[in-house]
C-alpha cells in the first residue's frame, strides 16, 4: 500500500477529484433549483435567487417556466395563471410576478 503525502489540502482535493471526479455539477444545480421555494420571501428575491440557480442548472425554456411556477408562492402563481396575457418565456414570469407582489 502506497501512503501519500500532500503539502496543502488543495492538493489532496486536487488528487481526490482527478481520481472520484467532482460529481455532476450541473445535475447538482437542478437538484438545487427543484428544493428552491419562495415561501416567506418577497417575490423580487425569490425571483433573484432563482435567476442565479437557473443560470448555473442550465435548464431553458419551457422546463425552466414550469418549475419557476412550481416553487413560486400558489397565490402568485394562481394570479399569473389567470391573467388574461399568456406568458411564454421566462423572463415574463419573472416580470410579472415581480409586478405583482
């Protein structure tokens, strides 16, 4: 048995990583994204943080809108459901939820 010595924890991570790999990152960021939940928090921030996971998830179109609409509070996403102008993209989500809150 070989025993290895490191200078620094970087390098240990470093040889942890080439020899585990560092996982599936973007699987890890919808995995983040599908456990976000608005809950108590105003819709601007909740739109901000989304934002920020999405980006990093990868995920577009449709299957980005549906799961904004999923985790957003029920009451808002009730009012954007039922506005009379369909919304398509996520970006108008995003504005109009923002307007509502």
């Amino acid at each position: 048995m070989e025993i290895l010595e490191y200078k620094t924890t970087g390098e240990f991570l470093t040889d942890i990583r080439k020899e585990f790999g560092g996982g599936d990152k973007e699987a890890t960021k919808i995995a983040k994204l599908r456990r976000l939940e608005q809950g108590e928090k105003m819709i601007e921030e909740f739109v901000q943080e989304f934002r920020r996971v999405a980006r990093e998830s990868r995920y577009e179109g449709r299957p980005l809108v549906e799961e904004f609409k999923r985790r957003m509070n029920r009451v808002i996403r009730r009012k954007l459901i039922e506005a009379k102008r369909l919304l398509t993209s996520i970006e108008q989500w995003y504005e109009h939820a923002t307007n509502l809150d």
